[in-house]
C-alpha cells in the first residue's frame, strides 16, 4: 500500500539560499584556477550583481501568490491543477435514445386481414375508467411471429375515446385465421396459435387516443411477449397508473414534446426480459423501469407545461445483467428542492449514470463497472439530510455536482448536509466532490494504492491506506472504501467538476 502527499514548501527563501552557496561554491573553486577566469568572473560580477536585484522581487512576488493561492492545498505536483486529475465521464456521448426505423417485416407476404375495436371510458366509474391489452401468445411463437403495438394521438372526430386498428398480414393464409382477438367492456386479447416456423405473420397494432385536454384514466396496460410496444409523443392524456411488458420485444416512450398536449403518467413502470428499455422518461411521480437480460437506455426530462406540477417521487431502474444508460436534460429541471428517491441497480451490468438527487440516491452494481454524475439542487431547509450511496465489484467514478447556479436564493446548500458512501470490492475508485462540499470525509484502502487532492482543508491525517480530513463546520460525511484497487479523492478541487 502507497498513500502519495505533498504539501506545499512554504521556505523559497532557503532554496534561494541554498542555489546561492552552491553558485558561491563554484566561485571560490574559480578563484583558485586560471587568472583569465577570475578576471572574467570579477567584470561580470557588477552585471550579474543587479540581474539579481531586478528578478529577486518578481521570483518572491510568483512564490508568494503560489503559496496564497494554495493555500491549504494537499495535492500532487505532477497532476495539479489540471481537470483531468479526475476520471471524468463523458455522459455527452451518451446517444439519443432511438427506437427502430422499421419494425421487423415478414419478406414475403400473400395475405392480409383488418380488424377495428372502439372503446369509450368515464371517469364516474374507477373500475370502469381503465383499459388492457393482453396477448397471450406463448414465447416459443416468436419463431413465426412479429409486429408491434403503436399508441398514437388520434383525431378529434373519431367515434369512440379509444380506437384500435389491428392490420394481419402473413405468407401463408391459413395461418391468419391464427390470430385471434376478443373484445370486453375494457380489455382486448389476442391469441395466437403457433404451428410452424416455416410460415412468417406479422401484426401491426395501433391504438388512437381521441385528443381531449380533460382525458383521466386510472389505469392502462399493455402486456406481450413478443411485439414492440411504442408510445408516440403529445397523446394529451392523464393516466395514473401505466403498464408496459413485453418478454422479448423493445418499449420506446417518448415524452420529448412537453408544451404539446404531454402525456402525462403519474405511475409508470414498465419491463422486458432480453429486449430494450428505451426512450424520453418523465418521472411525474414514481418512475418504474427493469430489465433482466436487455438493456435500459433513456434520458430524464422535466415536466415544463404551464399548470402542471412536477414533483418526482421515485425513480427506480433495475437490470439483472443488461447494461444501464441513464441521462439527464438538466439544463431544462426547474431549479427548486427535490424530495425523491433514485435508484438505479445491477446485478452484473454495467451502469452509467446522469441522475438528479433529491433525499436519496442509490447507485449499484455486484459485478459490474460504474460511472456516475450526480446532480444537486438546493434543499428547502438547512437541517434536511440527503444520502448518496455508490457500491460496485469493478471500476467506479462517482462525481458530485454543486447546485445549480439558477437555485433560488431561499434554497440551502445540500451538499452541507450530506451522508454518503462510495465502496468498491476489487478496482479502481475515482470521487470528485466540489467545493461546495463541506464536512469530514474519510477514504480507506485495505491493499492497494490511495490519491488523495484537497482544498481549503482544516484538518488532514493521512497515512498509509488512509486519509482523514475536515472541510469547514458543516455536517457532511463521506466515506470512500476500497478493498482492493486504487482509490482517488478530490476534494473541492474545483468549483464544479460537472
């Protein structure tokens, strides 16, 4: 184990001391050589006499505004004040969440069928202001079958609240009468009956949502195991409880429109098993995403309409080993103190993170990497606590934002009243936290190397394997811990590494 620390020299004076008597010592050794180097030393004595005088003051002068300037400074010179000190993640590379271009076709098709259903909704009834989508078609049916479930914004005039349009079509035309539906009060099933992969059927399904700015419905459900399921933006409804699920195929929400007649869902939570999670998430209220063997893919973006409150209650986003991306329109998030809880876990996949933090944020993977930028606002009061917790088996960068500059006035700094930790089991640990931070940290490592680089700090212990430090009075505590690995701290280094 290695913990590496410099402080800065605070005596110029004896390192000038000590060039001069070496300078003089080379002197006296001339003096006792050739007469011709005595003589040149003593005509250029004058001149280089008053060299001296003229830079001394301007080399005591850049000392002097060295030491100022870092003053309270543990660093290391060969990295300082350079950004890229820390690992920082590049979450601007992160992609726009796109769905497919074109849903998968069958290559050859002799026959098609129509099918149209209405459904109308009134919001007196709870048991009857809701409405699912259930296919039953068994998993092993993908080998012939595929299509995809498309929620759109219908028109005005339509006849029923909800319309749904099913278009059949496949190679072979005994296997259409395959499909199958039956229509209730607030349900629409289908069925398929698989009998052979030599055939290919396709189903396109589109659901027409009539406009109106007053739509409320309890509940909407949509289950498969094999289509596609895409929400198109600007459907102008309010449903408070939406469920997506499809087994194997991919889910794409789109909520990039705000001011244009939103969607708004108050509880979403929606799944696959091995296909992807994408899309434009707005997390109204409690936000629900998972996945086991695919991935999650999405961007978090604020609720800006006129009238409607934004005020996030969970955000949760789950995998078994499918990797994690998770970004965040920040710029956009109205300046004010969040409450909810984040969440986002893996059992082995790897996680990259943009999250906003209210109370608490969770960041975690068993066996995976992790990279994480967390985003902070200000809290409503000075007393309110707010924890941070990070823990992986692989590499881990974890940065911490100050709060937004637009924060109000009457905001508190939250980061004065942190409780974090950050472990990794067996790699590498990069923790930036700004200079907003203040409180006690502590950073531990059982075996492997410690960096540690911090600013405006009252009280430092470091020794092998551990530092120990105090920054200003406040109530913040942060523990960094690392079994095996490499730990790297930086501590308000910066006004924000963000």
């Amino acid at each position: 184990m290695a913990t590496e620390k410099t402080i800065i020299e605070r005596s110029p004076f004896l390192e000038k001391e000590k060039h001069d008597d070496s300078s003089l010592k080379l002197a006296n050794h001339a003096d006792h050589g050739e007469p011709i180097n005595q003589l040149i030393t003593r005509k250029w004595r004058p001149l280089i006499r008053v060299l001296c005088c003229s830079l001394l003051p301007l080399t005591l002068l850049i000392l002097s505004r060295n030491n100022l300037r870092h003053n309270h400074l543990y660093y290391l010179p060969e990295i300082f004040n350079e950004r890229k000190v820390f690992r920082q993640p590049d979450f601007g590379s992160l992609e726009i969440p796109q769905k497919k271009i074109m849903p998968d076709r069958c290559p050859a098709v002799v026959t098609s069928r129509s099918d149209q259903f209405g459904f109308d909704f009134t919001e007196d009834d709870v048991a009857a202001n809701r409405w699912q989508f259930l296919d039953f078609s068994p998993a092993e049916s993908r080998k012939s079958l595929r299509g995809e479930i498309t929620v759109d914004r219908g028109i005005s005039s339509q006849l029923h609240d909800m319309e749904v349009i099913v278009i059949t079509r496949s190679s072979d035309e005994d296997d259409l009468t395959n499909v199958q539906f039956n229509k209730s009060d607030f349900m629409l099933n289908m069925n398929y009956t698989y009998e052979s992969s030599d055939v290919c059927t396709e189903v396109h399904i589109q659901i027409l949502l009539r406009p109106s700015n007053k739509r409320f419905l309890e509940r909407f459900d949509i289950r498969t195991n094999i289509l596609d399921i895409n929400y198109e933006p600007s459907l102008g409804w309010e449903i408070n409880n939406l469920f997506t699920h499809t087994s194997h195929g991919e889910i794409f929400l789109d909520s990039r429109y705000p001011f244009e007649a939103p969607l708004i869902t108050h509880n979403v939570s929606m799944s696959s098993i091995d296909g992807m999670v994408l899309g434009f998430f707005t997390p109204d209220e409690h936000l629900e995403l998972h996945n086991e063997a695919g991935g999650i893919e999405v961007l978090l973006c604020p609720r800006l309409s006129d009238g409607i409150l934004f005020d996030p209650k969970s955000i949760s986003i789950t995998t078994v080993s499918g990797r994690i991306r998770v970004g965040l329109l920040h710029d956009f998030w109205y300046s004010k103190p969040y409450t909810h809880q984040t969440k986002i876990e893996s059992i082995s996949g790897n996680i990259s993170a943009h999250v906003p933090h209210g109370l608490y944020t969770n960041i975690s993977t068993m066996s995976g990497t992790l990279e994480t930028m967390i985003r902070t606002w200000g809290a409503a009061s000075p007393n309110t606590t707010n924890g941070i917790y990070t823990t992986s088996r692989g590499d881990s960068s974890v940065t911490l934002c100050s709060p937004s500059d637009a924060s109000s006035d009457r905001d508190y700094n939250p980061l004065t009243n942190t409780i974090s930790t950050h472990e990794v089991t067996e790699g590498k640990l990069w923790v930036g936290y700004p200079l907003t931070w203040w409180g006690s940290m502590e950073g531990k490592i059982e075996q492997g190397k410690l960096t540690f680089n911090g600013h405006n700090l009252e009280s430092v212990t470091l020794r092998e394997g551990y530092v120990e430090a105090t920054k200003g009075k406040a109530d913040s505590q942060m523990k960094a811990h690392i079994t095996t690995g490499a730990l790297y701290i930086y501590l308000g280094l910066f006004e924000s590494y963000c």
